[in-house]
C-alpha cells in the first residue's frame, strides 16, 4: 500500500524581511500574519504534493511553510507516493495542461483506474491527520483526485495549478475533461496566470504568482570568488589553485562545504574560470528545451567563431525527482544531439547532472552557477511560470528567455531582460544571446533593472500576503455555502 510522508519544516521568523521592505510594507505584513494567525486558529494549514525535491513546487513550498509557520500558523507539507503507472499518467496530464501532447498515450478509462487508485490509498492515511475546518492546499494534477475526499471529511480544499496554456486547445481540453470530476470538489482554485483559468473554475479561482525567497541558500549572497570555488570543487569550472574553501551558509546558519561533484559529459577539459558562461538550469523536461538551446548556441558559435563562451545545461541527478519518468529519457536525447556537434562545438558544451543527495548543497552549486554566468537563459517551448529566472534576476544577471507562459510576466524586454518571441527559432535565441554578451552595457542594466523588478513584486513577501488574502476568501466563501 501507499504512504504519503511528511516533510518537517522549521518555522522561519519575518523578522528576516523587515530590513529590505518600507514601512508601510513591512506594517501590511504584520497585519496579514495577524489575521491569519486570528483565522487559522486551532486549524491546520496542510500542503500535499507528489515529490519532496526537484521542480518548481518543491523549492517554493518548504520556504513559503516556513514562513507559514513563524506567522504562528499551524502549516504542514504532506507528499503522496505513486506508482510507475500513476507518474507516467500526471506527466501526460502537466503536457497536455501545457498545450502538449508528450508521448501521446491516451487519458481513458484505465488510465483513470490507475490514478484514482493510487490516490484512494494515499487518502487513507492522509484522513487520518486532517480535521473538519482544515485547510487543505493541493499541488498539481497529481494531488486534484484527492478533492472530493477532504471535502466530504470537511475540510476547505483549494487546488493549485502552477501550469497551464495561454493558447487552449484540444489537448488542454483532454487535460480538463479528465480532472473536472475531481475539481468540482474545490472550493477554490489558485493559477499561476489569468490566462490559465480554465472555464470550469472560472468562478471559483483567484491569481497568485509564485515567488523566490531571497534568503535561501539559493539565494543568498555569495561573493565570485567563492562561486569560482564551488564550481570548481563540483568540475563545473576549472578550479584555481588559490581558490578558498567552497563554503555556504545552511538555512539554521551553520555553514557548510559543497563536497559533492556533479556528472558532467563533455569533451576535453572544465571551461576557464574566465570563461563567459551561457547557462540553463532546469529540470530534465523537453518542455524547458535543453536540446533546442544546445542547436542555438551550436548556430550562435557557427556565426560567431571567435566567440569565447561556452554552454552549460545543468539539471538535477535524472533519478532524484519521483515524479518526473522522463528525465532520463530526455538527458539521453539531450547527450545525443551533443554528439550529433562537430568536435569544435562539443569542447565548449557541458551536460551537467548536479548532485541531489544535500538539498542545500545542490542549492548552493546552483547559486554558484546563476550568479557566475554571464548570461542565464530560459528557452523553454512550454512554461508554467520559471523560477529559475526568477532566481537569475534577482542575481542580476542578465537573462534571455521564451515569451511563453509565466516568463513573460516576468521579463519585460528590453527592460529586465531579452524575450524571444518563438522559441522554436534557434536563429532568434542565438541572437539574443549574442547581442548580451557583446553589449556589457546593455547586459549589466537589464540585470540591476531585473534585480529591482524581482524585489517589488516576486519575493516570498507579496507570496504571504497573497495567501493571507486567499484564506479570507476561502472562509467568506465557506460562510456563504453554509
């Protein structure tokens, strides 16, 4: 049988936020963990989603809980476990939420069989723990089936959608069709963009954009000497002889050292610490394109031959996020258009699968890798949101992405960063990333312009506020249904 698990989270004071805000914004700050402390009073505030690391829900939920819990709000992250079958049946759901059909398998009668089986044993222990008047936050295609369970126990359910198409067609309507039975059960829906909001829910959801917190390790400040040092350490980078220790700081304060490597294919030898870097972080997803981003700068290099940068595709160890089958298969396609490059090509282009073992440890070689490069990039074809140029931007680095999905909402081009309007056009990318590394200029304004957008309005602060607001909706509404 089937066991959820929880992940333990230590509360987190806001104190932390109170020296970057203004007073009027660290005073409506109060004021929400105030009235949210009032509301959630002898209640829990349960999250449950389908892995504990890799991917956007699992960075933002542990830091947002935290949060959560040092507001004085009883808040608790529960991750159900699934079978083979039932992963290969939500991932063909996030493509076709996405607009895409992946490997094209059906979403039938069987298919549902073996969703509503995993969950129905997942359920079994979670009812356990959750209490009539619980708030119960479900992430994803992977957690909708468990709806109409909290609701008939009693609970407020509230779905959370961090994917969607601004286009809808008929695989975002398959998608729908197969999730609605369980979604009626929602009291409210939470989408990432306006755009996403299916007819269904229209009248029950409300926009909240995710965000990052600024002082994860991720996150956190760390100087370029010390960045050259961890790559160095995990074979990212050539390692000086003078390097320092590759230290960082854990979230209890205690600092640390990155001792892990991480896989890499390449040809010849780690690039110079001198080296500009071009860098995509992401998971092992075709919707994030790694493949397409390594024909770009294949055709970047051929236009530029006397260019001296070189590509890094980093993502996490295929065999560590639980929900996501396709990873290895991806990597793989990926490995194979590298070998597909003449030998010039593949000596500046680095496959990169980081070490997940030490959550923080490989927060902290990602930290390194963002604020080292000089330009981030995110050519993703499909994209729910895009946390990992959240991340670059408030390093202030200067960014190319898709103009799809969520990365729109944060790059404003020519104003935080470069979009590129078709992001099947390798021609497009490649100029966009040539035009930021030859303009030092240009890429050092869009990163200090990006850096401020992503203080004002994607940070962990507005994130609280937002889910303050949504359990005042979520109880007016119980008030109203009763």
């Amino acid at each position: 049988m089937l066991k959820p698990f929880e992940v333990h989270v230590q509360a987190s004071s806001l104190e932390r936020f109170r020296p970057g805000l203004t007073g009027p914004e660290w005073e409506a700050l109060q004021a929400s963990a105030e009235q949210a402390r009032e509301r959630m009073a002898g209640r829990t505030f349960w999250n449950v989603n389908s892995t504990a690391r890799g991917g956007g829900v699992a960075e933002l939920l542990p830091r947002m809980l935290a949060y959560a819990r040092g507001a004085g709000v009883d808040t608790r992250w529960m991750v159900v476990q699934g079978t083979p079958a039932f992963f290969h049946v939500t991932k063909r759901l996030h493509h076709a939420l996405h607009g895409s059909r992946g490997d094209g398998s059906p979403l039938g009668a069987a298919e549902r069989a073996c969703y509503e089986e995993v969950l129905r044993d997942n359920a079994e222990e979670l009812l356990v723990l959750v209490r009539p008047g619980d708030v119960v936050l479900l992430h994803d295609p992977q957690t909708a089936g468990l709806a109409p369970t909290f609701a008939a126990a009693g609970a407020h359910v509230v779905w959370r959608c961090h994917i969607g198409s601004d286009t809808p067609d008929a695989e975002v309507e398959r998608a729908w069709a197969f999730l609605a039975p369980d979604l009626t059960a929602a009291r409210l829906a939470v989408f990432t963009r306006a755009a996403y909001v299916p007819p269904l829910l229209a009248d029950r959801s409300v926009v909240i954009p995710p965000s990052i917190d600024i002082f994860a390790v991720k996150n956190q400040p760390m100087t370029p000497e010390v960045a050259r040092a961890i790559l160095g350490h995990t074979g990212l980078v050539e390692l000086a002889p003078d390097a320092p220790e590759p230290v960082f700081t854990r979230m209890d304060g205690v600092p640390a050292r990155v001792s892990r490597g991480a896989d890499i294919v390449r040809l010849g030898s780690a690039p110079a610490p001198g080296s500009p870097l071009v860098v995509q972080v992401s998971r092992w997803d075709p919707l994030k394109d790694p493949a397409g981003v390594l024909r770009g700068f294949a055709l970047l290099l051929r236009e530029s031959p006397g260019l001296r940068a070189e590509l890094v595709l980093a993502g996490p160890s295929v065999t560590s996020v639980a929900d996501d089958p396709e990873a290895a298969a991806t990597l793989e396609a990926v490995i194979a258009a590298w070998h597909e490059q003449p030998h010039f090509l593949r000596q500046r282009v680095h496959l990169a699968c980081l070490p997940m073992v030490d959550p923080e440890e490989n927060a902290a070689i990602v930290n390194a890798l963002q604020r080292h490069a000089s330009v981030v990039v995110q050519k993703s074809l499909r994209e729910g949101f895009g946390l990992t140029i959240t991340e670059a931007m408030w390093k202030a680095r200067p960014v190319v992405a898709s103009a799809v999905g969520g990365l729109q909402d944060q790059v404003r081009h020519e104003v935080d960063g470069l979009l590129v309007r078709d992001p099947g056009d390798p021609a497009e990318f490649a100029a966009a990333v040539r035009r930021l590394l030859d303009d030092a200029v240009l890429a050092a304004r869009l990163g200090a312009q990006a850096h401020e957008h992503v203080r004002t309005h994607f940070t962990a602060a507005r994130h609280l506020t937002d889910f303050m607001a949504l359990l005042e909706e979520l109880d007016a509404r119980a008030e109203r249904e009763a």
